[in-house]
C-alpha cells in the first residue's frame, strides 16, 4: 500500500478514522502513525488500513499564479486561433475557457503529487 502524510485512513477491525503523520520506526517497525480523534498517536500495522482519501498541500502564492498565467496565455492563444478558424464568438469562449481550466488544473495535479511510501 502506497501512503503520504495527509492521507486519511480507516483502521479494519474498529473502523477508527485517522491521518497519516508518520512511519513509526521504533519497536513496532512498519507500524503506520496515525492522529485519531482527541490529536492522539496511535500506531497501526499497515494491512489493518484502508485508504479512504488522499491529502495533498495546496499550491503556493508563486505556483499559483504561475499556474494562471500558463493557463490564461495558452487560453488567449487557442481562443485566437478558433477565431481565425473563422469560429463565432461563442465558441471561442468555450474553447478559452476550456483551454484555461485544462491548463492550469493539469499544472495544479502534475505538480501537487503527494509523496507516497510504501508501507
């Protein structure tokens, strides 16, 4: 099972919820961290858990607008381009927009994936 700090996990037999903050390397070698209810530590093997969501970190202020402005001039280029095509003013605002949201939400995933370590 491959697992990132900010996973969320739910342990099999209590059905206990809780995030990823570690790999403990103590006594137990192996054993998952977890923060569980009452910012309590708990350790876990890892074929006791279920991955229930992933955590990521959100972008920064510099990779956030880096990501926009890649998305916003890739969308002024194919919106010219429809355009040019002889396309009507609606389509070419389909296309910028598509193109914008396409752009920067791949940049946003391709750059934001967590680290996963298999356990």
């Amino acid at each position: 099972m491959l697992l990132a700090i900010g996973d969320v996990v739910r342990v099999r037999h209590t059905a206990i919820l809780g995030t990823v903050v570690g790999i403990s390397t103590g006594e137990r070698r192996g054993a998952v961290q977890l923060q569980v209810s009452g910012n309590l530590l708990q350790n876990f093997r890892p074929r006791d858990l279920e991955l229930v969501a992933r955590g990521f970190k959100p972008a920064g202020g510099l990779r956030a607008l880096i990501f926009f402005v890649f998305g916003v001039t890739a969308a002024v280029m194919n919106g010219l381009t429809a355009q040019s095509l002889g396309a009507g003013p609606l389509v070419t605002a389909l296309v910028s927009i598509a193109t914008a949201t396409t752009i920067s939400g791949g940049l946003f995933n391709l750059s934001n994936r967590p680290r996963r370590v298999r356990v």
